[in-house]
C-alpha cells in the first residue's frame, strides 16, 4: 500500500529517503558517523522454536534454505553474476582488525545514537527489503516489532507487502519508507497522490511459489529508467521537501551534498547488481573523509556480527541477515539474532562506553 499523499509517510509517523539508480525514501542520522545497517528478518513466534545456539548467519541461512522453496530461497541468497562482491561484502570486515583499550570503566555501556533526527537505541537498523511475506507470513509485522523491541529503526519498502497505514498505526520505533524505482519527479508526485497499486506480474505467481524471480525481475525492469540523472533526483528531493537521504552512493558523494540531501546510504544493493564491484566497508572510508562531516552517512551491506558494525562506527559510519532469520523463525528469530548482545558485549572489550568513542585509532588493515 502507498500512501495516499505525497506527505503520507510523515503523517503515518514514517520518515523518508531516496536511493540513486532506481530512487528509494530512506533516512539517515544527522551526525557525522555512518551506521552500519543489517537486514535481518524473521517471521512471527509462530515459527518453530530457535534453539539460542542457532542465532549466527550461517545458522539462520542454513534454516531458511530448508523451510523456503528453491527460488524463494535463492531470491534472499542469490546475488548477480559469480557473486565475488557478494563475498566481499562481508570478507572486507575479516582485512580489519580492532585494537581494545583495556581498564576503561566499562561497567555502563550507552550505544544509542541518532539516525536523521530520529533517537535510536542501537546503531543498528532494519532496513527496507521486498516481498517479507515470501519468506514468513507475517513479514514485516514480525520485523517491525522486533525492531521496536529493541528501540531501533525499520525500514518499509515500496514493494512492502504490508500497507504503511498499518505499520504506522501500531509500530511505535522509528520509520523509514523507502521507494524504488522512480523514473521521473513527474512519477514520484503521481505514485504518492493516487490509489494504492498491485504487483500484476506478481500476482498470479507469488502464491504459488514458482518463477519468483523472474516475475521480480519483470516488475524491476518495467519501474527502471536508465535515463534517471542528478537533475532527477534534485528534482524529487525538492518535491519532498524534508528528510532525504540516497541509497547506493559510491562515489562522488558531494554531488548528494549539492542537491541537498540529508543522508547517503553506501551500498552496492547486496552485490545484487555490479558483480565485481567494491565493498560499502572498502569504500567508507572515502566517502566519510569526502562528506561525513556535511551529511549522514550509513554503511549497507555484509555485516554479519557485532564487530563488523563496531568497524563501520570506528571508520566514521551511521543486509539479507535478517531475512534468513524471518524465513527461519519469524519475530523470534529476528529477536533471537546477536547482534545487539554482541554489540555490547564488543564495546566493553574495547574499552568505549559509547559509540562516540570509537574511532580509527581503534582500527589497524592489514
């Protein structure tokens, strides 16, 4: 469902922000360190219970792959071409190393921060992603109360398959909304003021599990337009008018300070794309030295553990995880997942009491 204004999210108590290549509405925080976001998903307490052995990714994953068909399974899993940079994502964390600095007082640990204006609990979020219900049946409801169990931000998507109305009425966290695929300003104006829309390639296949992707793949093709430029998406931040932030951004990052966007997200969309390409953790650094002190900068993609999120924080900064979780257990197993205790934990032993603390003098790349 969509929202029946262009004002809509806000009204739903959403926040919004905007992704370049295809342009989605997301947020980000308003201070100078990146956020390092996870994708983490699974359905309701419904599911089969989750032994507290079995929160990893790989745990997660190797659950998802036996409760899902095949081409659900490899629509979370899969990723473009031979998936070297789907690897990456996640084996850049493993080339650095954290140095701890030891008797630091660490009895009371705060990791709260704050993601554009919104106050979160953990530096961590649930970001958009399409489809959840494929994967769990109550999808987004079961991600958005874990998240609001935990005092952080979740993420709904324009593909979402639960309407924002509804989210907004009874998920107290903060929001984000996020919309793909917008082709001109012209359309943006036009897919906020009018009645809500079905997926009709999707429709007469998603029920029955079969030919996932490419029905996906139809509808993604259909939305993109490759002719979409800087001037496009100026022209969107300025018919929004509030909060903006852009998703994908690996390069030439002022050119989002010029427009005035508010948030970038550095991402390569889950190696779904550019086979080949860099790491949102390789490319961080770059972008915060470039911007990070004249916009909010969030890390997307490959965390899979706390200490990769304590990486990202250090270098200056604001995946699919959770989905093999929804898929595996739903709410519980969202809830399940260790990254908030790992989080914790991880600044303790580092010796910082808040995420204000860690910086790159924590870090050594080898």
């Amino acid at each position: 469902m969509v929202p029946r204004r262009f004002d809509a999210p806000e009204r739903q108590g959403l926040t919004s922000v905007t992704e370049v290549r295809r342009i989605d509405f997301g947020l980000k925080a308003s201070s100078q360190r990146t956020r390092a976001v996870v994708h983490a998903a699974i359905g309701n307490g419904s599911g089969p219970r989750v032994s507290s052995n079995a929160t990893t990714s790989k745990n997660f994953r190797s659950l998802a792959r036996r409760r899902l068909p095949g081409p659900i399974f490899h629509y979370i899993d899969g990723a473009a071409d031979d998936e070297v940079t789907y690897r990456r994502n996640t084996e850049a964390y493993e080339r650095c190393d954290l140095v701890p600095n030891v008797l630091a007082g660490v009895e009371g640990i705060d990791m709260s921060t704050t993601v554009m204006g919104q106050k979160l609990a953990m530096p961590l979020f649930w970001p958009p992603t399409a489809l959840q219900r494929l994967f769990h049946h109550d999808g987004e409801r079961a991600v958005a109360k874990a998240a609001e169990k935990f005092g952080t931000m979740f993420g709904i998507l324009s593909l979402g398959t639960i309407g924002i109305e509804e989210i907004g009425t009874t998920i107290s966290t903060p929001k984000l909304f996020q919309v793909s695929f917008v082709s001109h300003p012209s359309w943006a104006a036009n897919y906020f003021t009018h009645k809500k829309f079905e997926l009709p390639q999707l429709k007469d296949y998603v029920k029955e599990g079969s030919n996932i992707s490419v029905s996906v793949g139809d509808y993604f093709s259909t939305m993109l337009d490759q002719s979409m430029n800087w001037q496009d998406a100026a022209d969107v931040r300025k018919k929004w008018g509030k909060q903006f932030c852009l998703k994908g951004i690996m390069s030439v990052a002022k050119r989002a300070v010029d427009i005035g966007a508010t948030g970038i997200m550095v991402s390569n969309h889950g190696a779904r794309q550019l086979d080949g390409s860099r790491s949102p953790f390789d490319q961080l650094a770059e972008i915060v030295d470039a911007v990070g002190d004249r916009i909010d900068v969030i890390c997307d993609g490959g965390v899979a553990r706390g200490t990769h999120v304590l990486k990202a924080l250090s270098l200056g900064a604001g995946g699919r995880l959770y989905l093999y979780a929804l898929a595996a257990a739903g709410q519980a197993g969202v809830e399940l997942g260790n990254l908030h205790a790992e989080i914790e934990r991880d600044m303790k032993l580092m010796g910082c009491r808040t995420v204000d603390q860690l910086s790159r003098d924590n870090l050594r790349f080898r």
